[in-house]
C-alpha cells in the first residue's frame, strides 16, 4: 500500500514540473509573438550590466565605472570602465602621478590611457596629452602616491577645464579621483580628494585610498550635456 502511495506521489510530481515547463514555453512563444524583436542576448546583457563590482546594473545607456586611489607607495590605482580594468594597480598602465584614462563618451570604447610622475617626471608630456583629448570625451582620474610636485599652473588650469574643483588645491601626496569630461556645456563632475596630513593619515605619511563608482549616461552628441544626470555611489 505505501509502495502504491510513493509511486502515486513520483507520478503527480512528474506531472506537476513537467505542466510547469509547458508553461514556461508557452510564455516565451507569447513573449516573441508580442515582441518581434525580442532577443535572449538583450535579456543577458540586462542582467550582467553590473560591472566594475557595481551593487546594481547601470542602464544601458550608461557607461559603468570604479576608480581607486593609490595607497601608500605600494599599492597602485585602479580604473575600470564598463568591466574592463584599463587601468590596474602599478602593473596594467598605472603609476606613481596622475593616472588617466580618456573614453569616447558617446560610446564608452576606451580611447587612451596614460600615467604621468608628479615627482621624478615632468609637466610637460602631462600637459601635451591634456591637449589631445577631445570634445565628447569622458575624462577619469587616479592619483597614487604623489600626483602634484611636478604640477604647474597650466596643468592645473586644463584639468579645472574638465571639471575638476579640487585641482587647485591638489598637494604633494594628497590622494584624489575625478571623473570629468571635455566639451560639456553643464558640467556635473564627480570628485573626492583627501589632504595629506601626518596627524589625520590612515598611513604614517599618506592618507587612506579613495574609491568612487557609479553610472555615466552616454552622450547623445559631442559637446552637450554628458554628465547632467549622473549618478554615483560612495
């Protein structure tokens, strides 16, 4: 009699997950028929837009980011676009200075990455590269050790130009990232510095790392309102 029970119960239970099933399959025929234009790649691309670590997706218009400071003289900057790390720590084009990466910002393809030493190097190369970036771009900005002994006026103006308030006051082995653009007619950059200073440091001579991340809408054309409705999170 239990035998008869259990097969009984094995029986009903096949029925039920293979009812289920059917469903499943009449739901999506009726999705297509709805959406001609439905495909299965949007609706995995949708659920993996979390990148860079993100908590959330970004929409897909969005260009996902994470910056980081360096730490001390040991541990490099990281700057990751759309789960790409083009800028990893002091082995993947990073560096002791200003560390950059420039990004079409209609697309998010990378266009250039580039590290400059504020201490043993020279302004002059940094201010060259400034020069090149063009209308539409968007601009990300990572110190790592000492990123302003070198500096000089004209750097600091051309930075400021992308956006960037703290530049002016950026000091030797102050930690900073930015996030800016070039050609926007409103601006809404996004920032974070910390001063050094030896009695506040997490780290004897040097502050604490920085960390900032969140989700640029593209641009609809060069030189509009990239980053008007840009949101980020700590």
């Amino acid at each position: 009699m239990a035998h008869k029970k259990q097969r009984k119960n094995r029986i009903l239970k096949s029925f039920v997950m293979v009812s289920a099933f059917l469903l499943l399959i009449t739901l999506i025929f009726k999705i297509i028929k709805i959406n001609p234009g439905f495909e299965g790649d949007n609706v995995i691309a949708s659920s993996v837009h979390a990148l860079c670590g993100l908590p959330d997706p970004c929409p897909m218009d969005h260009l996902a980011f994470k910056i980081s400071s360096g730490a001390t003289d040991l541990i490099g900057p990281k700057i990751c676009t759309d789960g790409k790390m083009i800028i990893d720590g002091m082995n993947k084009n990073g560096g002791q200075g200003i560390n950059i990466a420039v990004v079409n910002g209609q697309t998010g393809e990378l266009i250039s990455t580039a590290t400059f030493d504020m201490w043993n190097g020279e302004v002059e190369p940094l201010i060259e590269f400034l020069k090149t970036i063009k209308d539409g771009s968007f601009v990300l900005m990572a110190s790592s050790d000492d990123p302003a002994t070198r500096l000089n006026d004209e750097a600091r103006t051309r930075i400021g130009e992308l956006g960037s308030s703290y530049i002016s006051v950026l000091g030797f082995r102050d930690n900073w990232v930015f996030v800016g653009g070039k050609g926007i007619k409103s601006m809404k950059p996004l920032e974070q510095h910390i001063r050094n200073d030896k009695a506040l440091n997490k780290y004897d001579n040097w502050p604490e790392m920085l960390e900032m991340q969140g989700c640029i809408p593209y641009s609809k054309e060069p030189g509009l309102e990239l980053i008007t409705n840009t949101f980020w999170l700590k």
